[in-house]
C-alpha cells in the first residue's frame, strides 16, 4: 500500500495474486486516499486564486480594467432607469388616483311629472338643489316615467324609487351616501349638514333606535342591540304604522345593490302587499338578518318630520325636513301645503 | 488436491470462470458508479422518482396544522331512507362515492366535510323543505372558517380523474374557464341583459348550466359578504308561497328566478361550462344526445361525471360501477409513465 496522491497508473497495477486479492487491495486503497486527495487539490486552488492578486500580469490588467468600465456602465445603466420610473410614476400615479372621485353625498330625486305642475316641480329642485350647492352634494333629478318598465306593479308609486335609486348609484359611483327623499318633501333648514346631523359614527350612534320592534306597534323581530354604528349602512325611519320610505340614506356599496335589488323582486311586487314597498321592507327586515343588521332606525323628525303629526313625529321650527306623505288623497291638497311651507323656510345662511 | 473449493475457483472450468465473474461483479458495479458519479446519481433520482410515482405516494408530506384552501362538501344520505328503503345497491353506491372523494381530497390535501342530508320533516311545505342545500352549505362554512372555495358535491358523482387538482381545473385560469353571461349558451331562455349588471364584479358562485338550466349537483361557492346575502335570501316565505308548486328543483328553480330580476346576484355569479365539472352520463338530458357540451367524453378524460337523476328511471349502482371501472382502467400507468 501506497499513500501518496494515485494517479491513473494505480488502477492499472498489474500485481500478481488472485482475483480477489487484487480487487481488495485497490478498494481500499481508494478509500484510504480519496479524502486527501479532495483536500489536497482545494487547498491548491485556493492558494492559487490568493496569489493570483499579487503577480498581475498585463493581460490581466487590461481584462481588470475592462471588467471595471463594463460594471461602471452596468451601474449607470441601472440608475438611470430606476430614476425614469421613479419620475413616471410619481407622474401617473396621481391622474390614477384622482378620476374616482365625486360628491360625498348625493341627494336622490324622482318627479312625477304626470300628475304635478311644471312650476310646483321647479320649486322643489330648487329647494333642493339651493341645499345640495350650498354644502357641496350631489342632485340626481329624474323622471319617476323613466322607470315604467322595469317595475312590475306599475300601479304603486312607491316601487319606482328603487330603479331610480340603483341608477344613481350607478351613475355616480364615486359618492359614498345616496339619500333618497320624497317629491313631496321640502327641507326646511338647510344649513344642517348631513354628515354632522345624521351619518357621522358618533352622532348615528346616538340617534340609532335600538331594540326597538321593526313595525310598531309590537312585532317580534327588534332592531339589534349592539350592533356598532359604524357597520350601519342604510337608514331610515319609522311612522306610527311601520317604515318611512320617503326619506332614507344608503351607502354605496354591494349592500346597498342587494337590499335596492332584493327588495325590487318581482315576486314582493306581484304578492301585493298591503302598503307596497314599505310592507316589502317590513318583509325583508323581519325574515332576513343581513338586511336587518345594517339597518339603522333612527328618530322620524330627524329627517322626515310631519307638519300635521302627532307626538314624536310633529314637525317643530327648526327640524331639518318636512314631509308631506299622504297628501296627494282626496282630503289634502299638496301644492296648497307645500305653498304655506315654502313661505316658511329657512334659507342658506352663510 | 481436487477438493470442491479448487474446482470451482481454478480458472481452468467453465463454471468456476462464470463464478469468479459473478463474484466480482458488487465490486465492479461500486467501481463503475464511482467513476460515473454524476450519471449515477441521475439514474438513482429518476429510479426513485419513478417508484415514488407509479405507487402514487405524496413526495413531500402535508403539514398537519395546515388547512386547506378548499373544502369538497360532499352530500350523503339523501332521503336517509325515511322515504325509501335504502337496500344494498344505495349503500354501496354511496360507499363508492365516499370512497372516492376521500381518496382525491387525500391526495391534494382539500378538507372533506360529509354532510347528511336525511329528511327532517313530517309535514308537507314544513319550513325551509329542500332549500337544506343552503343551511348545509352556511353550516360547512362555519366548521371550515379559514376555507375560501366550497365545492358542493352531490352523492352520484364520480371524480373520473383524480390527478387533475382543482387549482388546475378551474382556478388557475379562471377569466378564461368561465363565462359571465348567457350570450352563447341560455338553454332555459333567461333573460340575456338586466340593468344595473357590474360585470367587473369578483367571482362568487361559479355554476354549470346543463340542458335545462343551471345545475347545481357539483358547484363552486366562495366565502365572501355576497355569500352571506345568498344564503340569506335563496329561501324566502314570499317566493315560496307563490312558486313552490311550479319549482321542481327547488333551490335550483329559486336560484335562477334570482338570476332574472336581482343584479347583484348576475354580477358575482359565473358559469362553468358543464363538461370541466359536471358532466353527464348518457342517460341524463337524453332529449340532447350528441351534444358535445354536455356529455362524458372519455377521450378527452373529461373531470366529475355526476349521474343526474339516475334514481328516476336509471340504475344508479350500474353507473356508478361502470364510471368506477372506466376511471381506475384510465388511471393505470405504464412503466414508461414518469418519461412521457
């Protein structure tokens, strides 16, 4: 046996003996070796690559130096690009950002233009539009005809405020509340702000009715605990006989496309509820949870107060809306109320 | 001396040379892969990778904490024989089915959730009758609360591939494996355009369409706020009371009413077409037979069969077992498998 480094010879050392002996020897002669053999030519490329700094010859200064112009315009190549899209991007970032925006809020309305006056309809868009440019908002005007056929049952005013109520926000996708109020309707103290008066998180908070029963006088289902106001995303009101729908706030969203288009089913529209769309909320409220649980109930003079109510619901100086629900019967005239109120309101104080 | 050792190691016999050969050969064979290593080892990988494949083990282990992203649900006991005698054939058809998708959810790692279906009622029109499909699905989703896709399946389906995982199926390329809107394929005539439709909408509910409307025996469901709405109002006393006597299929009927009038549900709902998980056997939508969208091709090894309404009429066990042999005969591989 050997210890020095083998070489190719090794593998042909023609030692005498039998085959096996033969066979044993040169195994484990590799075993012995091979380690070593490893280590050994490591170490000398290692010391090689160390030496190899100090005898610099003149090729491989010009191959140094060629390396180094090659990295320096690698380096500026990469500068320049990372500085042209920083510069592109603070440029376009900002067109980017800026096209979803719109009003905040946008008041929704819907003329009946059949049965009311051109004159009567132009003083309410101008109640309402005095309100909406004095504090920034929106005015969505349409013609309640334009939606004739899409609602099933044509007969009921109510249904058209839902389609009418999923164009605006539709339209304006930008905004983030829609707050649908009447034809017959006049705001009265326009200098109320809607987000300090009704939908900031601390004033809803105060104002949300909670347990109370959603028709009154004593249905089973109430109105949720401790639901926070913050998760609350359409309210309204309550009368002496069940929801108010002349004057409700919905924030844009996917809740508000599946309350706006679950409560327009063609089926709650044929089932000809007693009172239309306002028995098809009570439905709605009662029988499924993920419409009730952003409901928020809040005070009928809030926003809707009756100049000829009773108790809570009496319209007093001051209050922010008056509405005229229930004046075209036979018994009322609402261009007759609607003059004595229009005489009577506040206007924009700067 | 001729005893028996130097007869056989004397080089001289014919056997005593075929022996010193095959003495040497562990030796030369250690040489040869010594001298070779790196052909060695690549012959070692691919020798291994070839067994670890044929015999269909998982290469690397699942994590035991890990919860899938996917959850089959998977529909047992319809009926739970208070209506009909479940005999051998039910329950060995069932033990098939089970069977089945227990091996697939394995394989990729999916949750399994079997969920019971028996009768629960005595009454006709007693509450929320068949719509049992909605609670199931809202009460799987409540056990599986880190699961984002359901995958309903009902008991007469078969997964006739189960290499193929669902990720590759469908979601990998889900823009291109669905369709949002009935312009090419409206076998029930639903209305082609609503208002208000948001067609850039995320995708919630992904549903085949088979010859008479959407079907809803293998479908897909995500967990999202959109979801919660479904399952809420997919059952309402008002739709009910005025349509149960013309809804046959129940959740399926009210689906597609919903369908009709309600946006919000078009917009986060896509079709699938009905052959990547739904296919039919032949004797399903039998009116429609050589349309090439809606049957079983074993050729282009078609995904799910799912043998819609083989208890009326049709002999649910045969199917069964001729889909079970088609699929293991499918599945066999040959030894030259790994290199295709």
């Amino acid at each position: 046996m050997h210890f020095s480094i083998p070489s190719r010879s090794a593998d042909q050392t023609t030692l005498p003996g039998s085959p096996s002996f033969k066979a044993k020897s040169r195994a484990s002669s590799h075993h012995a070796v091979y380690p070593l053999y490893i280590f050994t030519q490591l170490r000398s490329v290692i010391r090689d690559a160390l030496t190899s700094a100090q005898n610099v010859t003149a090729p491989e200064k010009k191959r140094q130096s060629a390396r180094r112009t090659l990295s320096m315009w690698a380096i500026a190549v990469f500068a320049a690009v990372t500085v042209f899209l920083t510069i592109m991007y603070v440029l376009f970032a900002n067109i980017a950002t800026s096209d979803s925006a719109g009003p905040r809020v946008v008041l929704v309305l819907g003329l009946d233009n059949g049965k009311y006056k051109e004159d009567y309809l132009a003083k309410i868009i101008e109640n309402r539009r005095e309100y909406a440019d004095a504090h920034k908002y929106g005015l969505y005007v349409r013609n309640m005809s334009d939606f004739k056929g899409s609602v099933h049952d044509a007969a009921k005013l109510g249904w058209y405020k839902l389609p009418l109520m999923r164009s605006a926000m539709q339209d304006n996708p930008g905004s983030t509340y829609f707050w649908y109020l009447d034809q017959n309707a006049i705001i009265m103290n326009p200098n109320l702000n809607i987000e300090s008066h009704i939908t900031d998180v601390k004033r809803l908070n105060s104002l949300v009715l909670r347990d109370v029963p959603v028709v009154p006088p004593d249905s089973t289902i109430r109105t949720y605990r401790h639901v926070p106001a913050d998760r609350m995303k359409f309210i309204i009101s309550q009368d002496h006989e069940g929801f108010q729908t002349g004057s409700f706030i919905l924030k844009n969203g996917e809740y508000a496309w599946y309350v706006l288009d679950a409560w327009f089913d063609k089926l709650y529209q044929e089932y000809k509820f007693q009172k239309a769309e306002k028995s098809s909320l009570e439905h709605l409220a009662q029988w499924h949870p993920t419409v009730l649980s952003k409901m928020a109930i809040i005070p009928q003079r809030i926003f809707n107060a009756y100049p000829n109510g009773v108790g809570d619901s009496l319209y007093q100086d001051g209050d922010f809306v008056a509405s005229l629900a229930g004046c075209d019967t036979p018994e009322r005239s609402c261009v007759r109320e609607f003059e004595r109120l229009w005489d009577n309101r506040g206007r924009v104080v700067n | 001396m001729k005893d028996k050792d130097d007869y056989l190691y004397s080089p001289a016999s014919r056997t005593s040379r075929v022996l010193s050969r095959l003495r040497r050969l562990p030796t030369r064979l250690r040489q040869l892969m010594l001298r070779r290593r790196i052909l060695s080892l690549i012959l070692f990988v691919v020798l291994c990778c070839t067994i670890v494949a044929n015999s269909g083990v998982r290469l690397l282990p699942r994590m035991p904490w890990a919860s899938s992203k996917f959850v089959i649900i998977l529909a047992v006991n319809q009926g739970g024989g208070v209506m009909e005698w479940k005999g051998p054939t039910e329950w060995a058809v069932e033990r098939t089915s089970i069977a089945n998708k227990r091996a697939y959810a394995d394989r990729h790692g999916y949750d399994l959730a079997i969920q019971d279906m028996s009768i629960k009622k005595r009454y006709a029109h007693e509450w929320r009758e068949s719509w049992e499909k909605v609670d199931v699905i809202r009460q799987t989703m409540k056990q599986y609360p880190k699961a984002e896709w359901f995958w309903w399946l009902d008991l007469h389906t078969y997964i006739m591939e189960p290499s193929i995982s669902l990720e590759k199926q469908v979601f990998n390329r889900l823009e291109n494996n669905t369709y949002r809107n009935l312009e090419d394929y409206n076998p029930l005539k639903l209305p082609v355009e609503i208002p208000f439709v948001d067609n850039t909408h995320p995708i919630n509910l992904i549903v085949p369409q088979d010859c008479g409307g959407f079907n809803l025996g293998s479908f897909l469901i995500r967990r999202s706020e959109w979801t919660d709405f479904l399952l809420d109002i997919w059952w309402d006393p008002v739709f009910y009371e005025q349509r149960h006597m013309q809804w046959e299929h129940k959740e399926q009927d009210a689906l597609e009413h919903m369908y009709s009038n309600q946006a919000w549900l078009r917009s986060g709902t896509a079709f699938i077409p009905q052959r990547l998980i739904n296919a039919f056997p032949e004797g399903a939508c039998s009116e429609w037979r050589g349309d090439k969208r809606i049957f079983y091709n074993q050729d282009e090894r078609d995904f799910v069969v799912n043998m819609a309404g083989c208890e009326w009429g049709r002999d649910c066990f045969g199917e069964m077992e001729h889909f079970r042999k088609i699929s293991a005969s499918l599945q066999k591989k040959s030894w030259w498998w790994p290199f295709k």
